[in-house]
C-alpha cells in the first residue's frame, strides 16, 4: 500500500480505490434502499419512521417487517455500507475522519489534558456495526440484573438473554467446514482457543458470530496472561466473563463483516433460509438527515407523528407514521434529534419548548483506554509487516479469493478482563484503607478492566502510524465501570438564510473528572507492562516499549503514570445512557422499562443511549439484544391495542405532509 514510508493518507487513498473497484465489481441494486425519490415515496404511508438505520435501527426494522401487513421506513443520514472498508474486517479505522464518520470530537476535556478527544460515530448503513471492532461480548449478568433493581422490571440477566440468542447466528468450530453453521472453509484453525459453551449462544439468527482470524501474538499474549495469574475463560458469554482468551468476532463465514444491516437489512442474501417473501416492506432513505420530531397534543394528551429530514438534495421534507415514531439515532444522535424537537431539560435558544426531560443527554458514560506500544521481534507477523507493497497484494488477494488472512483480523483478538484486586491487590487494599476505593461494579462477577492485544503500532485510533514496517504490538486497558460521567448536548444558530437553526451536538463525557478512575488506569498501566514483560521473554514475540517508554513515564512515580494516563487515554467507542431507562419516579429518565418515552406517546427511543448503566462489555452486543426486545414489545402492544391502527387520524394520509 505504501512506497517507502507508512503514510496514513496514502493508506486511504488506496483504500478508496479499492472500494471503486469493489463497488464496480461486486454492484447489485439493493432493493429498497436509494436517496429519497420525491414522486415515489410521497405515496407511501408507512406504519412506522425509524430514526436511524444502524445497529438498532437495522433489528427493529426488519423485525417489525416480518409482519406481511407492516410497512416500515427507516430514515438514514449515511450511504451503503457495500464498501472495503466497512467490509473487510482489518480496514474499519480508514473510515474514520470520512464521510461515512459523524466526526464527533469533544469539548476540552478539562481532566485529560483540556484536549478535544475524537468521537466516531457511523453515519452509514448499520451505524457503528458497520464500522466497529466486530467484538461480541454480552458482559456480566449481574450488570443486566443492575439495570432491573435500577426500577426495570423484565431487564433480569435470565430475561434478557433469550434475547441475545435469538438474534445470533453462532457457527460452531468443530461442524464440518460445508456445514451451514460450521467454521470458515480454509480459515487456520487454533482449537484450543475455541472453546466456548453451546447453552449461552443462539445459532437461528442472521447475526453471524464466528471465531475468526488470530494472529501467533495473541496466542502468546493468551499464554503470558495465564502466566501472570490469569485463568483462562472457556466462553466470555458463558457463565463468568473473567479472565484471558480469544473475543468472539461477528464476522461472515467468508470474511466479510456481519454488520446489523448486512445480517438484518439484506437477510434474503445472507440469513440461512431467510426469505424477503412474506415479510412487509422496509424502505431505507439514505441521505435523510433527521432535523426534529414532529408532535401533535390531542385532548391534552402530547404525541409523536412523524419526522421532519433534510434529504440528500438538501430539501426539507416531513413524513408522517400511522403508529409510532422510533429513534434509533445512538447515544449521540437520539438525544441530538429530542432535544432539536423541544424535548429536554430547559428550552435551547431559538427551539419552542414541547416537553420537559431533565434526563435528555444527561448520564453520558463511556469506556475511557490507555495503550503502550511496543516493538516486537522482526519475525513477529503482525499488521504493521503487513502494509508494504508487495505483502499488500498477497494479503488483498486472499481475502478476496479465500476470505482468509490479516484483512480478516479485526484488531482486538486476545482480551483479559479482570477485577482490580486480582491484579492489584495491594494498591486495593491501600485505597480502601484510605477510604478512596470507589466500588462502580454490578458484583463480584463484573470485570474493572479489559486488556486487548491488539497486532500493530496503534496510537490514537490508528491516525498515527508507526515511521517503518517493522513489528509492533500495542496492548490497551480499558476502564469498565468509570465512576465519571458526563453531558451530551446542543449549541444552537440561526441558518445562514435565517429561515431555521442549525444544531450541532456538544459531547462532554467529563472524562476523569473522578480521580479514582485515573488511578484505576494507572494500575491498569502497570499490568500492561507485567503482561509486556512476559511477551518479551517469549522468543517468538519480544517486546520493547517504544512508547510512552519506561524512561519517560515510569513504572514507580504514580503521578507521572496519572500524567500520561490524563494525557494520552482515548475513548474506546462505547458512550450511552444519554436517554436512559428508568421508572417515571426518576427525573432523569427517559424512557420507560419499554422504551416510550416518558410523558409522550408513539415515541420509542431504541439504541445505546437507553442503557441506564454502562455494562462492563462492548455495547454492540447489549444494544442488538435491545433492540430485539424493543421489536416484541411493539409487536405486543399493537396486537393487543383496542383500537386498529386504521383509528389513528394519521392513517391515510400520504406520507409527506405539508410543510
Ligand atoms: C470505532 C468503534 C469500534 C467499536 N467496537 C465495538 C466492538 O468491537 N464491539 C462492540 O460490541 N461494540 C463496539 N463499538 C460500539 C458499538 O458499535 C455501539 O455501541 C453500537 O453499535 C451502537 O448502536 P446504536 O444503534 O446505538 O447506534 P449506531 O449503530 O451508531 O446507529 C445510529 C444510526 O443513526 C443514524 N443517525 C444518527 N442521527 C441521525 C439523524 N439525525 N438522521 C438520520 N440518521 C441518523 C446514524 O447514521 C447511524 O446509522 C464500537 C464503536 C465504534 C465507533
């Protein structure tokens, strides 16, 4: 890919070639999904508007659509997600700073270094799905058992979980390879880190979850941890989620990422035995960049009826649905659109207030990560001995033939996740005996932090590369239960022809603001390197600290590790709560145990921004099993509603209304 040095623009650039050529060869028209075409969907009345096509909004739609009589449209600001860089597992970080990327940063974060962190977000088909680390990991139940005493009834582990089984589509390593759920024909196969256990896991959904590519790294990285006193852990989905293995990956069999849309959106393709036929209609808009909800109060009683977008041409439009309304926008993009709309803690500059929620953007949590990079040995195959021309091409053409080789790594393959006195016992019981220790975990069950290996010279998401080809690892912890969190909302400005307002979402995760969660990194920094030293022993790996190197920030000045920590973490993609669920008797809920937003009717908010607590897993997982619950309830309260959908004043009206 490169000529002489690593060169990031040089990478992209490349990359979008690739995707011309991939997008020539591989284009088939996706039956209703296109730009909104004004003399034909004007016709239509759909039963419900999905805000957003991404993780949740790909499952709720198609689920809804299996009903043969529901139509359903979804309302999406981003393009196809049919590009190289969403489809080969490796390239996703290309697709930062793109147009397929939100390109959210934050507000200085006054406690971490008063710096402006990066925040992407996917504004494409499948959302973030499309554009993730592919990690499928659910977390502890006692976090799911913690959102039903937060005032949840039915969000119980036990209830729950049917949920994550139903949409997965888990392929079993030891079937035949030609067997529909078996493993990936010619994938190199690593048995015994492909244990798992067949009760925790669904095998009928669309959603393909496969152990997939592994680089000899993360097998070492696997074998020191145990050495430093991790156990190993048959499945993370399985009865505990501690300790060291392989993550679990939603990837096709053939290499290809199993994003929501590609698994729900295109299921007449992809899901084993799915059919298009017999289901309702799901119309996908691409380019509709939502602006407001549209309300009407009807004998006192205030409820949702349609959306108000901009479309790809620029044009404002509304269109109206004849049963509810559903934000699937993300922890970012839901809050954004409900607080555009009127609904919020106090009215915005130049917004007529509808609704009084003290809760909208409030409650924003993420998983904050420190990394240290090391160079490894030159034999070391990782993804940095990858990038040169000739390496490139070898790597391309296997992925393109077999669906096998480094384009199918997904970055993250080996990962710890552990408690704080498992590896720092001392420095808990220091804490504790100062009466600092600040205990945010659902139980003894749930991890404070995770370590990932990740294959190559990773710094600050990948922007900025390493100056040769040689081998590099970097391993990265990541803080689970922060005790920080922050804001999400809007500023507001008039447009240019004065006619409207301009609204731009203002990220605040409050990162660090409690001082725990710093010291926690600072442990988490340290066992980095003890897991680093064991790598270096290794003759296959080595592993010397190149950055930010023992020199500069050493290991016995806690301070100077806090320093680093403050200055260099990054967040690790997961922010939600930004609409979280709760009972009305807590003010700073959004969202009731079904998600209808509080004190408005047909108006659902289902993605990340619902979780009321941040789970101590990656959120991909947790917002798809949402989401599926979100669908039955819906199904559920219109077969039971007394009145037909017919009775609703919006049924029959055309599906744009008059602006
Ligand atoms: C780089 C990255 C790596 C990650 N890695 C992992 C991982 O390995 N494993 C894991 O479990 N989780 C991972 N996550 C987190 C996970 O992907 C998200 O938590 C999850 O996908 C969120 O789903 P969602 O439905 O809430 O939002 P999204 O999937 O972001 O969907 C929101 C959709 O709404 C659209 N939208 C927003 N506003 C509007 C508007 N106004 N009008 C129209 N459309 C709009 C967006 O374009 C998007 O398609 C990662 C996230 C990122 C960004």
């Amino acid at each position: 890919m490169f000529g002489s040095a690593p060169d990031r623009d040089a990478l992209k650039k490349s990359t979008e070639r690739i995707t011309k050529v991939s997008q020539i060869l591989k284009f088939r028209p996706q039956e209703g999904k296109a730009p909104w075409d004004h003399n034909k969907d004007t016709l239509v009345s759909y039963d419900y508007i999905v805000l957003g096509g991404g993780s949740a909004g790909s499952v709720v739609a198609s689920r809804l659509a299996e009903d043969p009589a529901v139509s359903v449209l979804v309302l999406e600001a981003g393009y196809s997600d049919d590009i190289f860089a969403s489809r080969a597992p490796s390239a996703y970080n290309i697709i930062f700073g793109s147009d397929a990327d939100w390109n959210y940063e934050t507000v200085p974060q006054t406690h971490a270094g008063n710096r402006t962190l990066m925040q992407p977000r996917g504004k494409i088909l499948g959302g973030c799905s499309s554009i993730n680390a592919m990690m499928y990991h659910r977390g502890p139940a006692s976090d799911y058992d913690e959102w039903e005493s937060l005032g949840n009834p039915g969000w119980s582990f036990n209830e729950c979980l049917p949920y994550f089984k139903k949409s997965e589509g888990f392929n079993d390593p030891n079937l035949p390879s030609d067997h529909p759920h078996g493993p990936l024909t010619n994938r190199i196969r690593f048995p015994e880190f492909e244990t798992f256990d067949p009760e925790a896991h669904g095998t009928e959904g669309p959603w393909q979850v496969t152990f997939h590519h592994l680089f000899q790294l993360s097998t070492r990285f696997i074998v020191a941890s145990q050495a430093e006193g991790i156990p190993f852990n048959k499945d993370f989905n399985g009865e505990s989620t501690l300790g060291v293995n392989r993550i679990q990956t939603f990837i096709q069999r053939d290499g290809v990422r199993s994003s929501l849309s590609r698994a729900f959106l295109r299921s007449e393709d992809v899901v084993p035995g799915g059919s298009k036929h017999g289901r309702g209609t799901v119309r996908v808009v691409f380019g509709a960049d939502a602006k407001r909800i549209l309300f009407q109060v009807k004998r006192g009683v205030k409820m949702a009826t349609g959306i108000e977008f901009v479309d790809h041409k620029n044009v404002r439009r509304r269109v109206m649905a004849t049963r509810e309304v559903l934000l699937c926008g993300g922890a970012f993009g839901s809050p954004q659109v409900l607080l555009a709309s009127g609904v919020g803690p106090s009215p915005q500059s130049s917004i007529p207030q509808f609704h009084t929620l003290a809760g909208v953007g409030a409650n924003l949590q993420d998983h904050l990560g420190i990394s240290a990079v090391f160079r490894a040995r030159d034999r070391l195959e990782t993804l940095n001995s990858q990038y040169n021309a000739f390496t490139s091409i070898k790597s391309l053409f296997s992925y393109v033939a077999s669906g096998t080789g480094p384009l199918t790594c997904q970055l993250g393959e080996g990962v710890i996740f552990v408690r704080l006195e498992d590896i720092a016992p001392e420095w808990v019981a220091q804490e504790k005996a100062n009466g600092t220790y600040q205990e945010r975990a659902s139980g003894p069950g749930s991890p404070h932090l995770e370590f990932i290996i990740l294959p190559g010279y990773v710094r600050r998401h990948g922007t900025i590369l390493a100056s040769d080809f040689k081998s590099y690892f970097t391993v990265t912890a990541l803080l689970l239960n922060p005790c920080s969190a922050g804001l999400f909302k809007i500023a507001t400005q008039p447009t240019k022809n004065g006619n409207g307002v301009d609204v731009k979402g203002v990220v605040d995760p409050n990162y660090l603001a409690e001082s725990f969660d710093a010291r926690a990194l600072v442990q988490g920094l340290k066992f980095i390197r003890r897991i680093a030293r064991r790598l270096n022993e290794d003759p296959e790996v080595g592993g010397r600290e190149v950055f930010p190197g023992e020199t500069d920030v050493p290991d016995r000045d806690d301070k100077v590790l806090e320093k680093y920590i403050r200055e260099y973490s990054e967040t690790y993609y997961h922010p939600v709560g930004t609409c979280k669920m709760g009972p009305a008797s807590d003010k700073m809920s959004v969202v009731d145990h079904r998600l209808n937003v509080h004190g408005i009717e047909r108006l659902r908010v289902i993605d990340a921004s619902v979780m009321p607590k941040l789970v101590a897993a990656h959120t991909c997982a947790p917002t798809v099993m949402i989401a599926e619950r979100a669908a039955d309830f819906i199904k559920e309260d219109w077969s039971t509603s007394s009145s037909s959908p017919s009775d609703y004043s919006t049924r029959g009206q055309t599906t744009e209304a008059k602006l």
